[in-house]
C-alpha cells in the first residue's frame, strides 16, 4: 500500500512532537517491548545477564534511542523517498543482526505494538484512528524491509529458521 500525502503529514506532525523528547520515548518504547514480551531480554546482549535496572542501563537507553529515532525518522521520509531511507549497509546489519539473534515475524509484531503505544502516550490528544493507521503503515514498510533483508541473508547463508 502507498504511504499517503495525508500518511505523511500525520507522522511528520507527531514526530515533530516527539523528537524533542527522544531519549525518553525510546526507552519508553523498548521498555514496552519488554512489558508485552518479556522473553524479549534474552536477545540483547546488554540485557540477558545484566542485574543493572533498565532505567539505568546506559547501553540499553542508547540503544533504545537509536532504534527509536531510525524508525521515526525512516517513517518521515517514507513518502518523500518512496521506499524505507535507510543506509544500505544500516540494511545489511540489521538484516544479519536479526537473523543471528533469531528474529522470527511475531516479534515484528511486538516492537509494531509497543511502538503505536509509546506514540499514542507521547502525542495524547492528537492521537486518532488515523494516526495510528499511518504509524503502522510507515513500520510496516521498515519492517517489511528489514524481513526482505532477514530473508535474504538466510538464503546465501543457506540457513532456515522458522517463521
């Protein structure tokens, strides 16, 4: 499905909101990934063994702001674009990395879930059905991509690994 001009204007305007606060939203964000999926611990090296309290594990903070602002910003340039902008290389990691830590598509599902959330908190009274709908339409590109990049890596590695 096209990203909309209407799409566009509802993300931009929201992550206009939102950047300011960025830090915070991403931790917000991972911590409702691991609020929905608490499993989910195990996959981040900085995480698994860890004793230190999320809101004081710099690593993950760093990380969460990082995952936070690449989606955003992607969703911005969607339109624009016309496909997800992200580096090719940023592409080829993230394809490898989620391969190698076992990502399977439900787990897509979470961080799109926990990501509408952590939205919806942060832009409170300009949240709207539309919205919503547009937020998932821009994850749904990235994540779709980065599914593409998954499968590709795990055929010229001539793995399988579920779905």
């Amino acid at each position: 499905m096209a990203f909309t001009k209407e799409q566009e204007a509802l993300v931009k305007d929201s992550w206009n909101v939102m950047k300011t606060d960025a830090a915070e939203l991403g931790f917000k964000f991972f911590s409702k990934i691991l609020e929905i999926a608490p499993e989910a611990k195990g996959l981040f090296s900085f995480l698994r063994d860890s004793t230190v309290p999320l809101d004081q594990n710099t690593k993950l903070k760093s990380h969460a702001l990082k995952v936070f602002k690449m989606t955003c910003e992607s969703a911005v340039q969607l339109r624009e674009k016309g496909e997800v902008s992200v580096k090719e290389t940023t592409l080829t990691y993230l394809g490898s990395l989620h391969v190698n830590k076992g990502v399977i598509d439900a787990h897509f599902e979470i961080v799109k879930q926990a990501l509408l959330l952590t939205i919806e908190g942060a832009v409170a009274d300009k949240w709207s059905p539309a919205m919503a709908a547009a937020w998932e339409e821009a994850y749904n590109h990235l994540a779709d991509a980065i599914k593409a990049q998954m499968k590709f890596e795990r055929e010229t590695a001539g793995a399988s690994a579920p779905q």
